[in-house]
C-alpha cells in the first residue's frame, strides 16, 4: 500500500500575492457599494410612498367629513361646517401638517390643503379637496372630489 504524499509545491505557485488579495478586496469593496447605493435608493423611495400615502390619507379623512357632517339641507339654508364652502368660498390651510415625525413631534413636511366646491341647484355639494406638497425639491399633488346630496328626500 502505498501512502500519499503531497509532491513540494513548486516556485511561483507558493501561496496568493499581495496584488490578488488587493483585487479581491476592491472587488467586495464595489459590491458592498453596490448593495449600500439601492439601499440608499430603497429607503428614498420608502419615504416619498410613505408621504403620498400620509397625504391621500389625509385628503380622504376631509371627503369623509364633508360626506357625514350633517344636517345638510341646502333647500332650506342649513349647511354644515364642513361643507361651509359651497357659498363660494375656498378653506384654504397653507401650513398644513403633511408629516410629523412621530419620535420628536415636529412637523417635517408641510402642504397646502385647498377645499373648494359649488352648490349645485341646491340639492347636491360638488367637492374637491386638494393637497399640494413639496419633498425633495419635487412637487405631489393629491386631489380627491365628492358629490353631497341633501339629507332630505
């Protein structure tokens, strides 16, 4: 039986260089950049979907408040707060809280909320609830529109 014996390693084939150990660490150095640039990318796109999606919530919450926010009986001069707007008149917030940071409380994006609407041959409201707001140096826009009808039949 004959035992195996590794033959002596042969010149030039001794161990890895320095240069191979450089180029394997440029190497992950560049992947690991690569990996921290779309994470980077993830959480910028994270943010913006998180303040559009604060923003149409928002704009939702005031179409609910102009559907439920009653008696609203336009034939007969009884109109809510929420649909105090129908005379002819904007509700306009330019300092609207789009964002607030919910660890520290201060607001960090601010909008403008615009409440428009007409009264439509004094049986129905038309609305629109529109909030503008900048992030980025870019510019979002939710807009959201309903139709009252008068609580009585």
């Amino acid at each position: 039986m004959k035992i195996f014996q590794p033959s002596p390693p042969r010149r030039g084939e001794q161990g890895i260089t320095l240069v191979e150990i450089i180029i394997g660490l440029m190497i992950l150095v560049l992947a690991a950049a690569a990996v921290f640039s779309g994470l980077l990318q993830m959480n910028k796109v994270a943010s913006i979907a998180r303040l559009y999606t604060a923003a149409q919530f928002d704009v939702q919450s005031n179409i609910n408040e102009i559907q439920t926010d009653g008696p609203f009986l336009p034939q007969n001069a009884i109109i809510p707060t929420a649909l105090a707007f129908i005379n002819g008149t904007s509700s306009v917030n330019s300092a609207y809280p789009v964002y607030i940071d919910p660890a520290t409380g201060s607001t960090l994006v601010t909008g403008t909320l615009t409440i428009s609407g007409t009264n439509m041959a004094n049986s129905y409201a038309y609305a629109t609830v529109d909030l503008t707001y900048s992030y980025r140096n870019k510019n979002y826009d939710v807009v959201e529109s309903t139709v009252r009808a008068s609580d009585q039949q």
